[in-house]
C-alpha cells in the first residue's frame, strides 16, 4: 500500500519560487541548496521539496520523507537530516576494510553530501538497527540500496527477506529473496 501525503508547502517556498520565476532576486535554482542552510552551515531538519514525490515513491505506513545527506557514514549507512539511516536488505563491509572504503566512496559519488534524498522507513524493521532508521534511500533517481549490490560491493541480507516491507520489490527478488518471502 503506498502513503498517501498531503505536503504543504506554506507561504514562503512559493514566494521565494514565485520571486525566482520572474526573476526577482538574482537567484537561481543553483541557490537554492544555499537557501536550506542556516547561518551556521547546519542543514535545516525540515524536509525539503524536490521532484520526488512522496505519494507515488512510499510504501507501507512507517516514516517517508524528503531530506539532505549531511554525511555517508558506510557504504549502506547514511545520515539524512540528522537521523541515521541504515539500508534495508543491503549491507557493505566493514569501513576498517579496502572493500568497505571502497562501497563508502561509491555511495558517495552517486549520492555526495548535499543531495535531496527520499528515505523510506521499513515497515518490517521500524525499531531499527544500533539506532539507525533502517530503510530504502533513493537519491538523483537512484535506490541506493539496489545499487550497492549491483555493483556488486555489497550483499543482500536474505534474514530480512520475510520481514521486510521490501523484499518482493523486483531488486531484493533480483538478488536473492526470491521464493524466501512469504506469499510469494
């Protein structure tokens, strides 16, 4: 079942929108990663409006939202908005190993610090793992999660095949939950 979200956008993002659309105060669509920053530098918690679309890119009930990667912990962990999240079905070697700099570096390239993110909560693991959200992060029109095991720097963890909300999606049946989920 995909989430059904209203988002508001208040009065101000369509001001400043109308403002750039007629070209009122020199920006671009370049300034507006600038614009969701505070003075500090910090990344605002809000979620932000990009061309992804929570209605149609959502499943099940947990949390969805939009957000900035602030960091890339590990290959399959990410920080969006402050909350860590950790890839469901996906998982990377550990960082202290040549393999687990090199599916770090990889998610970086394709997702590098700064990115509009769209997390997906997993139903079948909302208490999540160590602290972090576990979830799927599509970024510039990409799933990470499926990515990483593409590439081949990476691997599926067929244990949460039967759990997860993501398991029958065609990339966790490509690599490996096949026949493991329950009802297939």
């Amino acid at each position: 079942m995909r989430k059904d979200f209203i988002i508001g956008l208040g009065v101000g993002v369509p001001v400043v929108l109308l403002m750039v659309a007629i070209g009122g105060g020199d920006y671009s669509s370049f300034d507006f990663e600038e614009l969701e920053r505070d003075t500090s530098g910090n990344v605002e918690s809000e979620p932000i409006q990009g061309n992804l679309q929570l209605s149609s890119d959502c499943y099940g009930d947990a949390q969805c939202f939009l957000g900035i990667v602030t960091k890339i912990v590990e290959g399959d962990t990410i920080i969006v908005n402050d909350q860590s999240v950790r890839f469901a079905l996906s998982t990377s070697p550990e960082l202290k190993t040549l393999e687990g700099k090199k599916s770090r570096d990889f998610i970086e390239t394709i997702c590098p610090v700064g990115s509009k993110v769209l997390v997906d909560e997993d139903d079948g693991q909302i208490l999540g793992s160590y602290g972090r959200m576990v979830g799927v992060v599509t970024c510039n029109g990409v799933n990470l999660n499926s990515e990483l095991l593409d590439a081949n720097l990476g691997y599926l963890q067929d244990r949460f095949c039967d759990s997860s909300e993501f398991g029958k999606e065609p990339w966790a049946q490509k690599h490996g939950c096949v026949n493991s989920v329950l009802g297939s």
